[in-house]
C-alpha cells in the first residue's frame, strides 16, 4: 500500500526546509529511494500523486464462449482459459456475468 498524496507532500517539504535526505528518510521513516522518486515526480509532472494503474480488460467473445461451453461441458476453467487466451479466473467472472454457473447437483 502506497503512502498518502499528503504524506508525500510533507514529506518534500521537510526535505525542502533544508534537511538532508537521510534525516528526513529518518524522521519520516521512508527510503531514501522514496524520497528521490517523489522529488523526480514533482518536478516532472508538479504533482506526487501515484499515477493510476490501468488494465486493459480483455474481452471474452460470450457467443464462443457460450458455444465453447455447451460443446465442452465438462471442461476446467484454466481449460477454457488456454483456449480463449486468457486465465481461469477471467473465465469464471464471464461465465458469471452470463448466468452460467457450475453444475451443484450430481
């Protein structure tokens, strides 16, 4: 878990009142490496704020999907997974969404 926008800030305005790095990595408890990564971030984008992280999601075709499934009934989602490109897991949430669920009954 990353540290506060806040946190940031103050944390480079103690180092910019005329602290040194390793006092300030000290009394804020931070790396030194931190510290530097936060002062290259301001100066180039004016802002420490952590950039946002962005996931492409990967679109599952549901009529093959739905196709694939009615022919393989039986097969595992990592299966399912291999086939379309993808991992069980995004398999599972698609088969969700679909109203496909797993067989509960023997």
């Amino acid at each position: 878990m990353g540290y506060e926008t806040k946190y940031r800030e103050r944390v480079l305005e103690y180092l910019s009142e005329g602290h040194s790095q390793r006092e300030t990595a000290e009394v804020f408890n931070v790396s030194r490496y931190a510290l530097q990564k936060w002062k290259r971030m301001k100066t180039l984008t004016g802002s420490v704020e952590p950039p946002k992280r962005i996931r492409p999601a990967k679109k599952l075709p549901r009529e093959e999907l739905r196709k694939y499934v009615e022919e393989h009934p039986d097969a595992y989602l990592p299966e399912i997974g291999e086939h379309f490109g993808c991992t069980g897991e995004a398999v599972r949430k698609a088969l969700k969404t679909m109203g496909i669920t797993r067989k509960k009954r023997q």
